[in-house]
C-alpha cells in the first residue's frame, strides 16, 4: 500500500514537471522504479 501511495505521488510530481510527451514519459518510469532505489538505500545504510 505504502509502494502504491509512493507511486501516485511520484506521478503527480513528474507528470506535473514535465514539459512534453517524452518528459512525461520519462517521469512515467522514474515513478515506477524509484521506490527500489530508495528502499535499496535505505537497506544499504541499515546494513552497512
């Protein structure tokens, strides 16, 4: 659920930025996959 808010944030965020077709499906993908990063980092401080 958490993942899901993250991801309609991010979209509204990106979706708000950008300026045409290709920056918007561009920030399309960033919403997709910046939650993995995150929690990659996060585990990675935690861990290390």
């Amino acid at each position: 659920m958490v993942y899901g808010l993250g991801l309609i944030g991010a979209l509204v965020y990106y979706l708000g930025a950008a300026d045409g077709f290709w920056v918007g499906l561009l920030g399309v993908l960033k919403a997709i996959v910046w939650p993995a990063f995150l929690v990659y980092e996060l585990l990675r401080s935690v861990a290390g």
